[in-house]
C-alpha cells in the first residue's frame, strides 16, 4: 500500500496543476482559432466526449459532437447551446459505413470542411477486474476500425491551415505496447508494432484479426495478450499504434496542408463506462484532449499523452 502512495500523491498533484493550468486564457497570440473554427467530437452526447465538445466550444471554436442516439445527441446539444455555446450534433454510427458517409456529406455541405477531429466514440463491458470478452468483436470494431473508418472519411475534408489540422484519438495506458504490466507477451510483436519501420496497417489489422479468431475459438487466453480487460486493452493498442502509423503517412503533406494526430490517456474517469468507478472526473479527463486539439504552432505528431504529458507508447 505504501509504494502506491507516492504514485497517488503524484497523480494528485499534477491533476491539481492541470486544474490550475486550465484557469489560464489563452492568449490572442496563441488562439490560432475562431468560431468559424471546426472541431468534430464522436461520442460526444455523454461523458469525457459531451466535455470535450463543451470546453472546445467554450474555447470559442463551433463544436459539432456526434452520437449514435439522435434523442441523446440531440438533447446534449440543446443543452450546451443553452449555455450560450456554438455547438451543432448530427448522428453518426462509427459501426455503419452509411453513418460515416452521410456524415462526411452533411460536414462538406454545411461546414465546407472540418479543422479538429476528435475521435472519443468507444465501449468497454469490463467493469473493474472483469475480463470478459464475450462482446471482443464490437469493442474492436467500435473502438479501433470505427476510429480507422472514420478518421480516413474525413481526413480529406480537413481545410488548409497554416498551423496544421488536428486530429485526437482517445485511447488508453492499458493499450501501451512495453508497460510493465497487461502488454503483449510476444516480444517479437512488440518489436515489429514499435519499429515504424516495420508498422503497416496490415500488420495492426492481423494482429487484432488473430486476437479476435483465438477468441472464437477460445484460445486466447494462452495467446500472450494483455490480461486485464483484454479486448479493450488490444482495441486501445490498436488506434496507439494506428496513430503513430498515420502520422507517419500525413507527415509528407506540404505546410499549409499539414495534419497532427496524436493519441491520449483521459484516465479512469468517472462515466457510465466505467461504472461511474473512476477516479477522475470527466472534465480533467477531457483536458490533456482539448489541449492537444489546441495546441498554438507545434507540430508534434503521432505521440502518445496522459495528463498534458508524453509517455511511452
């Protein structure tokens, strides 16, 4: 119990600071932004996404939060306009190939475009120390390909900016490749995922198609992979390593056409997806997101963050 402690009181600590930091305007010469300014949340009726369209929009920018659910879209929208924010909603269902298309249609004809994208949209059935990955598929399907599917949709409506557009995936530390613990057991997995130079979407793609077959077959649990809230840690290393792929392939694009993406950590945060067990409430666990979203004349791209900090992936 007592080498946790120090960690807490850490965690603590750089929270408070973080609280602090967020008290402090941004100033005219960093807001690269305004409110023709476009920022896309996924998921955002609820939660970590529902704060962090609302800070996006408090910001000044014009938030368009999305969720599966018209009704409860609609309904978080209303009551962020009701506080005086520019934020617009339109449904969107990463699952659905139509979804995702109608959606991109309806941003290009309203908006004419999109400048931030914040992919939040995800699910998680482990609760605590559970670990059944009874419903693997949709966790992957949601929380890895829905990203995947949705970022490549909109990637090409993205407008010219001299400070580059952003796009933020929200992930998680269960996802990291070479944490001391819940990480892949094959090191020469590792290895290939870690090294850019042997990172391909192919190989990112077999290695949760594996994940998934051992799981319908039942043999996953002698596969090597992460061992607490294995599907959700194997979608979350998937968009980790997806993020730093991409970067990689955005990263060619002439100045003026630049995009940034990076990947974060919110951490276990207080929402319906985990049981309301968290230890984080959602508006911290919104922060390191909005940050990166709104970084003023940084090109970092394809790292990975928790608590307005760069970690190991």
């Amino acid at each position: 119990m007592g080498s946790k402690e120090p960690a807490k009181e850490k965690r603590e600590k750089r929270l408070q600071e973080i609280s602090l930091l967020r008290t402090i305007p941004y100033s005219d010469h960093q807001r690269w932004w305004s409110s023709e300014t476009v920022a896309v949340v996924t998921g955002g009726n609820r939660g970590i996404g529902f704060e962090i369209a609302r800070q996006l929009a408090d910001h000044g920018l014009s938030a368009i939060l999305t969720s599966r659910e018209s009704s409860a879209g609609l309904e978080a929208a209303n009551v962020l306009r009701e506080l005086g924010l520019s934020v617009d909603f339109h449904q969107l269902d990463v699952l659905d190939s139509l979804s995702i298309k109608t959606f991109a249609e309806w941003i290009q004809q309203t908006y004419g475009g999109l400048d931030v994208l914040v992919n939040n949209a995800g699910v998680n059935y482990n609760m605590g120390s559970d670990n059944s990955v009874e419903n693997a598929k949709n966790v992957v399907d949601t929380n890895y390909y829905g990203i995947k599917n949705v970022t490549e949709a909109l990637i090409p409506l993205m407008r010219p900016s001299a400070v580059g557009a952003r796009i933020v995936n929200v992930s998680s530390r269960l996802g990291r490749l070479n944490g001391k613990r819940n990480r892949l057991e094959d090191k020469d997995l590792r290895e290939q995922l870690a090294n850019l130079e042997t990172l391909s979407e192919e190989l990112i793609d077999r290695t949760v198609s594996t994940f998934l077959q051992q799981v319908e077959d039942g043999t996953y649990t002698s596969g090597g992979w992460p061992q607490v809230n294995t599907d959700y840690s194997v979608s979350k290393l998937a968009v980790n390593a997806y993020t730093r792929l991409l970067a990689k392939k955005l990263s060619d694009r002439p100045n003026g056409q630049k995009i940034y993406i990076n990947c974060y950590c919110p951490g276990w945060v207080k929402t319906a997806m985990t049981g309301w067990a968290g230890n984080v409430s959602a508006g911290d666990g919104a922060d390191t997101g909005v940050w990166l979203a709104l970084l003023p004349d940084q090109a970092i791209t394809g790292k990975f963050f928790a608590e307005r900090r760069e970690v190991n992936f």
